[in-house]
C-alpha cells in the first residue's frame, strides 16, 4: 500500500489529501481511500509511505518512436543496426520513459516487429518499461514516409489486406502515414497526402472490423480533413500546414475541417514540443500556441505525445510537451489531464489506466510537491508503479537535455 500527502486520482476530480492505495498481487488497485480508513481496512499490509508527495496516475506519452534514436539522422541509426543493436536502443529508450514517470506509450513506427517483441516481454515481466501498444509498421504509400519501415501499400485492396496482415501479428492498432514526412526524401512534402480518401476509408474500415483503432500521420490541412472523413481515431501531428516548411510557414487552420473533427469524437495530438521555451522568435512558438487553443475552442480533444526518437525528441520530455499547453492556457490539472484521462480515452483504455480507481491496473507515479499547483513537481519523481511493479528510477543528467529546436516525424 502506498500512502501519500495526497493522491490525484484523476485531474478533473477532488484531490485525496493524506490518502492511501492499495496494490494487489495481480497488479491491480485494490482499493483508494484515506489513508487513515485505508490502515484500519487492511492491517498488517506491507506500506511504502510518502508524506510530503503525491500519489497521480502513470503518465500516458500517446506518440514515441522506441526503435528511433533521437540524432540529427535517425533513419540511417535505424537502417544499419542489427536486431540486437534495435533490441538494446528499444530497451533503453523504455527505460528512460519509466524512469520519467510514463507508464503507457503508443509507439507508432515499428522495425521488423521488433516494438512488438519488447511489448510483449514488458507483459510478461520479462523486461522493464511502461506498457507499449504497438503499430508495427506503418502503413504508407510506395517509396512514401517510412517506407523503410516494411509498409508500403497501394490501392483500396493492397490496404485491406496490410491492416489484416498487421492484426494477425498482433498490432495494438494501425498507423497510417496519410501524409509525407521530412525523413523520407522521396516521400510527398510534409502537406500533401499519400492515400486517396477510398484508401483511407478501407484501412479504417477494415482496422475497426478488427477491432483495432487507426491513428492517422497528417501535418497538412487537406490531409487531415481526408483523415476525418474516413473516421480515423487520432490524428497525429495536426500542423494545418499547406506550403513550405521553412519559416515563415504556410499554415490554413479550417473551422469546417476542426468541426469535423471534434463532432467525429477524433483526437488530435500534437508533437512539436521540444525545448520550446528556448525557441527563436521565427520558430513560430507564438503561432502554435494559438493554433493548439484554437483547437481546443472548436472542442477538439487533444492528447500528449512527443515524437519521442525523431526530431531531437528525447524520452524524458512529456513534462516539457505539458509545460507549453500552460503556457498556452490550460490550467495544470487541464494539461495534466491530456497525458492521463484524455490520453485513456482517446487509446481505448479508459477503462483501466489514466485514473486512480479501484479495479484499475496499477500505474502509478510517486513525485515530489504538487503537480497539480506546478508541473514541474512530475520531474521529481520518487518511484513508478507500472503494471503492479516498483520501479526506482535512475537520476537524470541535466547536462543530457539539449537545446537543439524540435523538428517532428
């Protein structure tokens, strides 16, 4: 039983000062309550006690890429490692996330199901990391963004069968790349889209016969209203974009489009994050903080997702991604919210993590402080519970975070 200063069981719901939760042997909560009524209920239980810190739910990052490492060319680290080379950075890149306090990642750019392998070891407590919901990989057109990754496809037929291929494996979902991307040369620019809407139609179609939900790579405008219209769950990215992406960038925020999108129940999850606070003025930091509120006024749900892995996106920076929506506006119960609650019901697992309530697994995160009056208290972590299992992080070296301005995958 861990007991705590106060337990955040969810950001939109009352603090529980001085409260206690209970872990069972099957890694699920067993019970919440004060701690001093949680003492009387279960004598004789093993306690890890935190009196000044706060007991909050494990920390959800919805968009990392574990097989990535986050260089200036992080295609070409990928392409000439061999699997044990990918299996030690997949293991690494876990571990830094778990030691930050994530305990869920949705990782969306798979290598030779090797994402997959480690998912299921995680599982199976045979390897230490958060819980990982695996795309293999993605979905794209001929020689288009990623293609290196094994998922090339065209045509409404080719489609079908690559998302019943993919859920034969074993996917936890199904990523599409609907747009081009900046670390495939010959891919379309980041704006254009890849697939037809047909296409898009049948992979959403077909994945959700499976049930199996399709997160959507869109940066430009028209590509995300064609991710709409076929009913995708997520779409990642969401930049507006429909020109160049040089600064100044052409960007066409539409309310038809955002409208869309919000009454279609879609999430949207930004990732162009990184060290924002250290951006120069041309980088745009004004323009993305107006366009994220103006997502959220046209009732979009947003989610938290870093990139991790691609464009200078390093494991341990969900903090930062939150930081910039406070900045932005949100209060820090309402961003705390998009890496927890929002983050579960946009993955589908509502249901079982991104709160702290009986019968959940047990995903907790043990920080100095208080979160909820300052976000930076979620850096000053004491300990993780993922899955039912503690975990101790290792110290982090300042000196790791680099300055470098984020690009994004």
């Amino acid at each position: 039983m861990l007991t705590a200063g106060q337990v955040i069981v969810a950001p939109d719901q009352p603090v529980l000062p001085r409260g206690a939760v209970l872990v069972t042997s099957d890694g699920r909560i067993g019970d919440v309550g004060p701690e001093a009524a949680m003492a009387e209920r279960h004598q004789g239980t093993r306690r890890l006690e935190f009196p000044a810190a706060t007991v909050l739910p494990g920390l959800i990052n919805a968009h990392v890429h574990l097989a990535f490492e986050a260089t200036a060319d992080p295609v070409a680290a990928l392409r000439r490692g061999d699997h044990a080379t990918v299996r030690g950075t997949i293991a690494a890149h876990a571990r830094t996330l778990l030691d930050a306090g994530v305990t869920t990642v949705r990782d969306l750019g798979d290598r030779d199901g090797l994402v997959g392998e480690f998912r299921d070891q995680v599982a199976a407590g045979t390897a230490v990391g958060p819980r990982v919901l695996s795309a293999y990989a993605p979905l794209t057109s001929p020689q288009g963004h990623c293609w290196f990754l094994g998922g090339e496809v065209s045509g409404v037929s080719a489609v079908r069968a690559a998302v019943h291929e993919q859920a034969d494996r074993g996917a936890d979902l199904i990523k599409l790349m609907a747009g081009g991307g900046r670390l495939t040369p010959l891919a379309a620019p980041v704006w254009e889209s890849q697939f037809s809407l047909e296409e898009l139609r049948a992979a959403v179609e077909t994945a959700h016969g499976r049930g199996l939900r399709v997160a959507a790579h869109a940066h430009g405008t028209d590509t995300m209203a064609l991710c709409a219209e076929a009913g995708v769950d997520t779409i990642e990215h969401g930049g507006w974009l429909t020109g160049p992406t040089a600064e100044p960038r052409c960007y066409e925020p539409r309310e038809d489009i955002a409208d869309l999108i919000a009454d279609r129940g879609i999430a949207v999850c930004p990732t162009r994050f990184r060290n924002w606070r250290s951006w120069p003025p041309e980088a745009g930091l004004d323009g993305l903080m107006k366009r994220l509120a103006w997502m959220r006024s046209r009732g979009i749900a947003l989610i938290a997702g870093t990139d991790a892995g691609v464009g200078n996106g390093k494991y341990d920076d969900l903090v930062e991604a939150l930081g910039l929506y406070v900045a932005a506006g949100w209060s820090p119960s309402e961003a705390l919210a998009l890496a927890t609650t929002r983050g579960s019901a946009a993955l589908g697992r509502e249901s079982d993590v991104g709160r702290v309530a009986q019968g959940c697994t047990a995903d907790l995160l043990v920080v100095d402080g208080d979160p909820l009056a300052d976000l930076e208290a979620l850096r000053a972590v004491q300990c993780v519970v993922a899955g039912g299992r503690l975990h101790h992080p290792h110290p982090v070296d300042p000196s790791s975070r680099r300055a470098d301005l984020p690009g994004c995958c």
